[in-house]
C-alpha cells in the first residue's frame, strides 16, 4: 500500500511530504491535492489556488475506482483534475454533485463527464438556471446531465458512502457524502475553511447545521473552499456568519462596504471577491 501510495502521487510534481497516511502535492495549475490513507479508501482533496476561490474537488479512491465529488472551475483546474484521475489508474464509476453553484461543475463538460448523481432540488434548479449559469462561464461548458441520487447508503468502487442533503446553507440543498470507514465527511459548501464564504439569505439555518457538523465527534470535513479541516475550524466559520448577518440584514447592503468590514474581521481568510460576487446577487432583505 505504501508504495502504491508513492509511486501514484510522484505522478505529480513536487511532493512535499511523503507519509503513507497523509501526503501533499502542488499541482501543475497551482493547486495542492491532499492525499490520506484511511481503511476504507484513499481520498484526495484537489484545492484550487486563491484566484479560484481555492474551491475543491474530491476523489474518493476504492478498490475498484474513482468516485468524483464536484468537478472544478477553472481551466487549470479541469486540467489538474484530470491530471489527478489520470495518476490513480482506475476507472471513474461516478460523479457526484454537491450543489448547483457552477464553480463546482463548470470542469466536467471539458473532463468527458457529463453525468452526474446529485439531489432533486438541485436538478431542479440546474434544469432551470444552468443554462445561464454555463453562458456566464468565461470558458464554453455545458450543464451537466442529473440522475437523481436518493438520501441514504450507496455503495461505489468498493467503499460504502452515506449521502444526505442540507437544505438552506449556502445553497438551497447540499448533498453531503460520509465514509464511515474513513471517519471522514465531503461537506462541500456548508464548510468555507478559512476563505469568504458565499453568502445566502439563509445564514441561520446554515449556522445550525454547522452546529450540527462541530457535534459529530473527531471527524474529518472534506469542504468546498479551502483545505480539509476538523471541528476546530468550525467556531471561526460561525463566527463569520454572525458577522456578516447584521450586515447584510436589511435592504440591499453597500457591497464595497461590507468586504471592507469582513475583510478588517477575518484577515487571514481568501478570496474577497467570491463574497464580493455573492453579494451583487443576494436578493434584497
Ligand atoms: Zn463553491
């Protein structure tokens, strides 16, 4: 196992540690891919740079393929994530899609993808939005197709997966995928770590399923937008949101203004401008 572990991620250039259990890896595009070692599967967490919001992508890796989660935005990113599908060697037996925000999906047209398991309400609102989400792309895309994928146990490549869906978060509905045997939880966009979150009119119930998530013990959160985390990190996204909420609360805020102020609140967190964007299309109050 050790040296599968090695000899797959030396594919990739760079590699900066080498533990069988946990390793990282920059990427031709500039991302980084986490990689850990857990009994029921590898999974590897490719993170875009800061200019794309460091929005991720998972693969979980069984022993009989690739389950992809969400499908990167950028095309640096489709190109490290095919990198990445191409180095582990095994055949990609699903793609799964979080939530209906194209920064999630916009690669997967150009990665020979186009097929998607993801929930009602986001095929829903895909089928309805996407095709003016996919114009707005600075690079041609399409949407992608949607088999609707029930909540509950799912068994792909080998690994046992719990799919659930998180409605009113930072989306209207947000799948989520546990791997039990990994002690490890895709928690997509419910989970901003340490980058401007995306923010909705439903801040809320978004704050009481992260308090849902700090609940569940030592878990390990695979997340949308930035590097995989713990609990730990959760107290500092909750505080982001009680920030923000007063400020975005009545009317329609003063966009530049309230960057500014969460900005001079949270200084060590990336890309302003994905808040800047959320703003300009967050309905008024
Ligand atoms: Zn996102």
């Amino acid at each position: 196992m050790q040296r599968r572990s090695l000899l797959s991620l030396a594919a990739l250039p760079m590699l900066h540690a080498a533990s069988p259990a946990a390793a990282q890896a920059t990427t031709a595009g500039g991302g980084r891919v986490h990689t850990t070692t857990t009994p029921a599967a590898r999974l590897h967490s490719y993170i875009s740079p800061a200019a794309a919001a460091h929005v991720a992508a998972h693969v979980i890796e069984g022993p009989t393929g690739l389950v992809l989660v969400d499908g990167g935005w950028t095309p640096e990113a489709r190109q490290d994530i095919r990198a990445l599908l191409t180095s582990l060697g095994k055949p990609v037996q699903a793609v799964l899609l979080s939530h209906l925000h194209p920064d999630h999906w916009a690669g997967l047209a150009a990665a020979g993808l186009p097929e998607v398991l993801a929930g009602p309400t986001t095929a829903a609102l895909l089928q309805r939005a996407g095709p003016a989400m996919a114009a707005a792309q600075k690079q041609p895309t399409t949407v992608p197709r949607v088999a609707i994928q029930p909540p509950g146990p799912l068994r792909l490549a080998g690994v046992d997966l719990l799919v659930s869906y998180v409605a009113d978060t930072e989306a209207p509905e947000i799948m989520t995928v546990e791997i039990p045997g990994a002690a490890t939880i895709i928690v997509q966009d419910i989970f901003y770590n340490r980058v401007h979150a995306y923010v909705s009119r439903q801040l809320d119930a978004w704050i009481a399923a992260l308090k849902g998530l700090e609940s569940r013990g030592p878990t390990t959160f695979l997340v949308g937008h930035g590097e995989p985390a713990t609990a730990r990190e959760i107290p500092r996204l909750i505080a982001y949101l009680e920030t923000i909420r007063p400020l975005v609360a009545t009317g329609t805020p003063n966009q530049a203004a309230v960057v500014a102020e969460m900005v001079r609140h949270f200084p060590d967190f990336a890309a302003p401008d994905l808040l800047a964007l959320s703003l300009s299309r967050l309905p008024p109050a």
